[in-house]
C-alpha cells in the first residue's frame, strides 16, 4: 500500500512553491491516498505515548509551545500503519520529491507529532535555522473537529521588521494567511530569514484535541546531523 499519493505530489511545481510569498509555502489537498488517511486517523498513537511540553521556557522571550509530544525513533512501538508509513517517507520516491520541491542535492528527515489541548497555542515563531522547512499533515476532520475551535498554521509576514530572535504577537504582523488544517490536507513551507508562523490559542473542548504529524526537513551536514539527533538519522540523502 502506497500513503502517499505521488500523482499528486507530482504536480506541484518547485520553482512556483519557492517563489510563493511571503516565503516558500503550499497547502496541498491528497497528499495521502484517500485509503491511507482513513488508516493512518482510524489508528493514531494514543496520547499516552506522548510526553508533555507545557510552560516550557522558549528563548527570545517568546511564549511557550505548549502540546503533547511523541518524536520518532527507530524501535518505537507503533501502530502497524503508521510504522509503515514512516518507513515509505524515508524511501527515495519521497525524498526525491522533497529535493526536488525545496531545490537541494541533500537532506534528512526527522518525524514528530504533536496533539494540542484546549487553551494552549503556538506563538509566533521563526524556526531553527539547521531546518530547511516541514510538511506538516493535519490529522482532524469535521466529524471530530469544529473549525470555530481554531488549529490552522498561520503563515506571518512581517514584511522584513522582525528579527527571528525577538517575540512578536500575532497582532503585529501586516498579513496572517491561515492554513486549511482540517481532513486531507497538509502544509509544507520552507525555512528562510522570515518564515514566521504559530497557532493561535485552541479553543475546543476540554477532552479534544488537536493533531497533527510533521515531516521535519533537514539541511544535511554531518556535523548538524550529529549534535542534533545523535540516535537516530538515518533519513539522510
């Protein structure tokens, strides 16, 4: 079974997504095969797998990233699926698209999901700079998930006035452009100097939440590899 659908995938053009502005970023629909989403939802790790990151200090002042987390490693009990699908996302088809999409030689990939509760946000933000973006598949529909309770990535421009170490809020930037974040749709944006982006506060019932799985894009480099993920980074290409 293939997760991915490559036909689709296919017709995105690289040289179209990484002019885009206010940086490189698309929200394609189907990036998974109809089937495949229904698996991949009808069997998601459960949330007691996960690890808590609440009120944790973030630098520059910036709010914290409060959610559930679960980073991949090999050996990881997993539902049967979704080992499945990691190991197609390591494969070449996927990274070929990858390289091809973001216009590098090389790369590696690291994989994390995050489950989000009532109340808690993602703020404004600029990520590390060893990143060279995310793919980021949104994980509800409209059967578990009312879009007034929020979850949408929100892509920020900032028209070049921020620098990445400082902490902006959502109500300073001139243009926020929400995300579609529910049923079979994904983000992919790419990293640059001003690629700011968050969450504003879930708003949904308490017991609900929000999730999310992302495909983390690396700038490969041995020296990054290593200091950066030391157990497991064999994704590289």
């Amino acid at each position: 079974m293939n997760y991915l659908d490559y036909a689709r995938l296919d017709t995105l053009d690289g040289a179209a997504f990484r002019n885009q502005k206010p940086y490189p970023w698309i929200t394609p629909e189907g990036a998974l095969t109809d089937d495949a989403y229904r698996t991949l939802r009808d069997n998601l790790p459960d949330v007691s797998l996960f690890d808590g990151y609440f009120g944790v200090a973030r630098a520059h002042g910036q709010q914290s990233h409060d959610r559930y987390v679960l980073e991949y490693r090999d050996g990881l009990d997993l539902p049967a699926p979704w080992q499945a699908f990691v190991d197609e996302l390591r494969g070449s088809c996927y990274r070929d698209f990858l390289r091809r999409l973001f216009g590098v030689r090389s790369l590696y990939l690291n994989f994390h999901w995050h489950y989000t509760p009532n109340g808690c946000s993602v703020s404004p933000h600029c990520d590390a700079k060893h990143k060279l973006g995310s793919q980021i598949f949104y994980l509800n529909t409209e059967d578990d998930w009312d879009p007034a309770w929020g979850g949408e990535t929100l892509i920020l421009d900032d028209r070049g006035r921020f620098g990445r170490r400082s902490a902006p809020a959502f109500e300073d930037f001139d243009q926020v452009l929400p995300s579609q974040a529910l049923g079979n749709r994904s983000l992919i944006f790419m990293q640059t100097g001003n690629s700011w982006h968050g969450v504003r506060p879930i708003q949904c019932p308490e017991g609900e939440l929000r999730k999310v799985f992302i495909v983390v894009v690396n700038r490969a480099g041995p020296i990054a590899r290593v200091k950066r993920f030391p157990v497991s980074y064999t994704h590289l290409t």
